[in-house]
C-alpha cells in the first residue's frame, strides 16, 4: 500500500503560479504510475497530468503548455508546476498512485488540496 499527502495549493490570482507536491510512502515509489486529478464543483473528476516511472508524461488539453508534471523518486514525490492559471481551473487537486500493468492492485487517492483562482 501507499499513502499519499497534497500540499501547495491555496488562493492565486488568475495568471499567477502554484506547485503542488505530493509526498508518497512506500519503499518501491519509483514504479508507480503517478496522477494529478481535479474535482470542480458539481463535476466529474477529471484528469490533469501523469506521469510513469521512466517519467512519461500526458496531460489534458485544457492545460498543455501551462501545467508540468515532475517527479523526484529519492524524495518519493510527485509535482505539479501550474503556471497561467485560470479561473477555471479552481478545483481540489487530489493526487493519484498505481502499480503498472500486472502489479494493478488498485488505485492510491490522497485528500486533495483546495486550489482557487480568482481576483
């Protein structure tokens, strides 16, 4: 099992930035399939960014070019650079964690983080 914490978020005026970070228990950190979802009010959860564990990356169309998704295995974290924020991505962010392929044994939710763009 992991359990998985969210810090960073927080309010911001549109334009500005924020870096989530999402620290990981665990001793084998490095395989895992790390994910950034969002859940704005009265909407589904929806997928940001992911990221393997040979640093593949994918992410939504709404934030191409403006959101990064990085990761440091030694310190067992996963990041989310936000950059040109937009009101419309107000939402708790909530950071995701499985296993690859054949060692699927579920997926892995921390809290979330609250984040606001507003003026």
């Amino acid at each position: 099992q992991v359990q998985l914490v969210e810090s960073g978020g927080g309010l911001v005026q549109p334009g500005g930035s924020l870096r989530l970070s999402c620290s990981a228990s665990g001793r084998i950190f490095s395989i895992y399939i790390m994910g950034w979802y969002r859940q704005a009010p009265g909407k589904e959860r929806e997928l940001v960014a992911r990221i393997t564990g040979g640093s593949n990356t994918n992410y939504a169309d709404s934030v191409k070019g403006r959101f990064t998704i990085s990761r440091d295995n030694a310190k067992n974290t996963v990041y989310l650079q936000m950059n040109n924020l937009k009101p419309e991505d107000t939402a708790v962010y909530f950071c995701k964690a499985s296993r690859p392929g054949s060692l699927y044994d579920g997926d892995y939710w921390g809290q979330g983080t609250q984040v606001t763009v507003s003026s």
